[in-house]
C-alpha cells in the first residue's frame, strides 16, 4: 500500500470520529434548550391557570347569597379550578384573599391568587434562576349585584 493510499484511509477514520465528537459536544445543550423549552412552557400553563383562578373566585364571590358567604365561595372556587393542578388554597404556596372594595358607587369583589412559584417548582430547574419568576400572582375583580 502506498503512502497517499494509507493517508487516505488515515483521514477517513478519523472524521467518523470527528463527527461523534461533535454530537456529543451539541446534544447536551440542545437538549438543554429542550428542556428550558417545556419548563418556561409549564410555568406559562400555571399563569393561565392562576388568571382563570382568580376570576372564578371573583365570579363566585360577587353572587354570594347570604354575602358573608362570599369569601368561602371564592376560596372553593378557586381551589376548584386549581384542582388540576392540585393547589389549594393556604398550601403549597398558593394563597388566595378575597376582599370586598368599592367600584365607584357599587361594591365589587377582589380575589388575589399568589403562588410562590420557584420555592414550588413541581419541573426540574433547568433554567437559571433569574429567569424564573419568584412568585405568580393575579387579582380579578367582579362587582356585586
């Protein structure tokens, strides 16, 4: 065998493992893309939910009869639309705080639905902790009728 023949078979062994070398260099951080991907999309399914939370509770709230009752029919609201994700209200980081206020001349409802978000990440932590909000948190407001 010459010597440019042997060079030949040489240089093509060694780009099969240039090739695996540089998967294994580029799939570590794809799939870290991968995964920040569906953590950043998980977090944005929880504030869906929260938002929707807190106008059921707004809602449950301002049809209350007796109206004493409306800070409990507000808390089972939001614990019922949260129940998918199983929140409650008072644990797990999530509270809930109905409160009346005035709208003008009416009086309307306020439920505020806060979850500490970070401290209760159910998804591993794959993005830097900046980027991940500390604490999600939404009010909706309804006027009583």
């Amino acid at each position: 065998m010459s010597r440019r023949a042997f060079a030949r078979v040489r240089a093509q062994r060694d780009e099969s493992g240039a090739a695996a070398l540089e998967f294994a260099l580029v799939v570590p951080i794809l799939l870290m893309i991968v995964f920040a991907i569906i953590s950043y999309g998980y977090m944005f399914s929880v504030r869906q939910a929260l938002t929707q939370a807190a106008a059921e509770g707004a809602r449950a709230a301002a049809v209350s009869t007796p109206s004493t009752q409306a800070a409990t029919n507000a808390t089972a609201a939001v614990n019922s639309a949260l129940s998918s994700l199983s929140l409650t209200c008072g644990s797990g980081g999530l509270t809930c705080t109905p409160t009346t206020i005035t709208c003008g001349s009416a009086t309307c409802m306020k439920v505020t639905v806060s979850f500490a978000y970070r401290a209760h990440n159910p998804l591993p932590n794959l993005l830097p902790s900046a980027m991940i909000p500390t604490n999600l948190s939404f009010s909706s407001t309804a006027q009583v009728n």
